[in-house]
C-alpha cells in the first residue's frame, strides 16, 4: 500500500519533468517526452524506495 502511494506521488513529478522538457525543447517528440517522463518517474520512485530502505 505504501509503494503504491510513493508511485502516485511520483507521478506528478514525472509530469512536471515532461512538461519542463516540452518549454526547453520544443522540438522533442512525444516519443521523447515519454521516455525522459518516464525516466524521471523511475529515478524519483526508485529514490524514494531506498530513502525508506536506509532509514530501517
């Protein structure tokens, strides 16, 4: 249940990280934007998943 609201909490920041993306490259498609989205959500997910394991 934990790991599932971590998710939906990093989620958002992957969507913030697209739409920043979209203003700095203009020219990216949404292939693009997708992965880097993407990318972004795993890194902050992954994070917050090894702050919780380093604090036990």
């Amino acid at each position: 249940m934990k790991n599932t609201i971590k998710m939906l909490l990093s989620l958002p920041i992957g969507l913030v990280a697209m739409g920043i993306a979209k203003l700095v490259h203009p020219s990216w498609g949404i292939n693009y934007l997708l992965i880097f989205g993407l990318m972004v959500f795993a890194v902050t997910f992954v994070i917050s998943l090894l702050v919780k394991k380093s604090k036990n």
